[in-house]
C-alpha cells in the first residue's frame, strides 16, 4: 500500500503583467528576463489573496478526484506568504471546502513547501493516520518583492495548485527531503517588525533579499544530486522517468538539470514563462496542466523536485 495523488487543481489570478509591463517601471527588458530566465510574464493578485487562491485550486482538485470534502482527514497548505499568522491557511481553505474535521497545518519550507506537503502526506497515509490528504501549495510573492529590486521581482508571481492523495497499490515509490539552514540568509523575507511593549528593534526589511547566483549554483548541483539518490532508492533509471516536474523558478536551472541528468528537455515541462516562479505552488499548478491536458498516463513514472529558501530540497518518484 502506498499514495496516489487522485486528483488535481489550480487558480491563478487572472491579471497580467508582461516583462514589458515591468520595463516601464524597472530598469530591465523583456529580452534581458527571457534570456537569463526564461520567464514572458506573471499573473498578480490584486487582492484576493493567498487563502482564497489556495481555497479555489483545492475546490478544483477535490472535484478532480471525485470524492466528498467531507473525507478529507488532513490538510496540508503549503506556504510562506499566508495572510495572517493564525488562524492557520489550511483551517482557513477548510472552512472553505465545507469540511469540519480534518487536522489542519501550515508548512512553510518556501518553493520546496509542496514538495515537502506531499512527502507528509504520504507519511500519515503509511502511517494509517489519514486517509485522504488534501495539499495545497499557495502564495501571493507580489507582496513579498520589492518591486524596485530587478534583481528578484521579475522572477516571481502568484497562484495556488492542490492535490488530493489517498491510500492505493500503486503511486508514491521513493521520498526525499533535506535542508541546510547554514545558507538561510542567500533567500530570505524577515517580513513582519519585531516590536512589543518589551521589545523593540531596528525595522526590518519588510521585503525579499536574495544572492541570486548563490540560490542558482545551489540548485544546479543539488537538484540533480537528489534526484540521483531519488531513483536509486528506488532502483529506476532516470531514463525510465516520464516526466519530471520540477520547480518553475529560471529555465536555465532546468535545462542543467537535464543535462546533468543526461535526460532528454522534452522530459521536463517548463510553464514559467506564463507564471513564473510562484514558490510552493509551480510544481503542482504545472501537474494540474499536465493532468488536464492528459500528458500524465495511467503507469507513467514522474519524479517532482523543488528547492528553495532555507535552504531546502525535496523529490518525490511516484507512478501516475
Ligand atoms: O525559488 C528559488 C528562487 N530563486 C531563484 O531561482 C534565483 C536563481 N538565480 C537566478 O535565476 C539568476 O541568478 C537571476 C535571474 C536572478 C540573475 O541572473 P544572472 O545571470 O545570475 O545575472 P547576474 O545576477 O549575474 O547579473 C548580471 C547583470 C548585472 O549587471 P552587471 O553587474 O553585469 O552590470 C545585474 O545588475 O544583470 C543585471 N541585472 C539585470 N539587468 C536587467 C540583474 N537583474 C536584471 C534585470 N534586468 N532584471
């Protein structure tokens, strides 16, 4: 017995802003962003925000499976840009989708944060202590860029993708899942000011602060490294892999992971350059796409991988 995800979802907002939008405001180019990213444009919340995106995908993923809401006994929501700190994201989309008893948490391992849902998931569905999980990756990044900073606004954008999993035969076949906190600071959001009655501060920095190139070197190496140690648990070949999923932030980090990978690009579908990076929900707002437009078949293996702020690492190998 194992995990299957049975079904899928996502929201995007629907407003549009194209790298030339950007360039109207920011020194920067449509070329420079397609070149160095691979990114043409990004959808923006204006207001929404990121529970009632994550409420919609998981709505669209719970239809996808075919089962009430009311089965759910977990729910995952994956995210680092929630809009309050408590009550939590997932007790929120709970209230949403018409359920009133599952356990509900927050996971905050930024753009790795599905990857990691997911994994947890099928730990408490091994565990026989769920049933049915809901995970749901979210995040409105437009309110945690500054928008004066080209040197990460033009990456990132907003939505929510979700994915119903259940106990079956087939489905999850390896997992793995890492951090390294010694590199918290080359991605990293202090957001909210550190002030009490008792305590002040120098104001923080409500906004992103990133080392670009250090983020990039880090991807490019690790991602492959555990993708490798993925598969070999397992005992496949990367090149009995169909797909991998992996997360949208630059095409160029893909592209390396290819070819450190020795694996052909067609196998690595990209929707960055419609969304761009939107953190914990690109892998499963690009699993969603490819569940609809019917590219996943029944016995395909597919390998999810994502990496970001901590810094963290996760995959996950699985047959569809
Ligand atoms: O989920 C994880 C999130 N983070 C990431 O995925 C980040 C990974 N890193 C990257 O994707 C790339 O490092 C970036 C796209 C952020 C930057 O690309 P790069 O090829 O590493 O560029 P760079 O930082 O080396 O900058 C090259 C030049 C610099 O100018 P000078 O010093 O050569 O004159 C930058 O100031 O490009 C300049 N630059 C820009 N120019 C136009 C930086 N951002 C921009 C911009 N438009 N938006």
């Amino acid at each position: 017995m194992t995990t299957r995800i049975i079904g899928t979802g996502h929201f995007v907002p629907e407003h549009i802003v194209t790298n030339d939008d950007l360039a109207q405001f920011l020194d920067t180019s449509d070329e420079w962003i397609k070149e160095r990213t691979g990114i043409r444009r990004r959808h923006i919340d204006t207001g929404m925000g990121t529970t009632a995106m994550a409420a919609e995908a998981s709505k669209r993923a719970i239809e996808n499976a075919g089962i009430s809401p009311k089965e759910i006994d977990l729910i995952i929501a994956a995210t680092s840009t929630a809009d309050e700190i408590f009550p939590n994201t997932a007790a929120m989309v709970q209230r949403e989708i018409g359920n009133d008893r599952a356990a509900c948490y927050d996971l905050n391992a930024a753009c790795t944060g599905f990857i990691y849902g997911l994994n947890t998931a099928h730990a408490f569905i091994s565990s026989h202590m769920a049933k049915t999980v809901l995970v749901v990756g979210s995040e409105t990044m437009s309110r945690t860029v500054d928008w004066e900073d080209r040197s990460t606004c033009i990456l990132f954008g907003d939505g929510a993708g979700a994915a119903v999993v259940a106990a079956d035969d087939a489905g999850i076949e390896a997992v793995i899942m890492g951090s390294d906190g010694r590199k918290g600071e080359i991605i990293a959001c202090d957001g909210r000011p550190a002030q009490s009655r008792w305590m002040s501060q120098a104001p923080r920095n409500p906004y992103m602060v990133m080392n670009g190139q250090e983020v990039f070197k880090f991807a490019v190496k690790k991602v492959p490294e555990t993708i490798a140690q993925l598969l070999s648990q397992a005992g496949v070949g990367a090149e009995e892999v169909r797909h991998y999923i992996l997360h949208q932030a630059n095409e160029r980090i893909i592209a390396s992971v290819a070819k450190r990978l020795h694996v052909p690009m067609e196998r690595f579908p990209i929707n960055l350059d419609e969304y761009g990076n939107t953190s914990a929900a690109s892998v499963p707002i690009l699993l969603d796409e490819l569940n609809r437009n019917g590219a996943l078949k029944r016995g395909d293996r597919v390998v999810l991988a994502g990496f970001g702020a901590g810094l963290t690492w996760g995959a996950t190998l699985m047959t569809w």
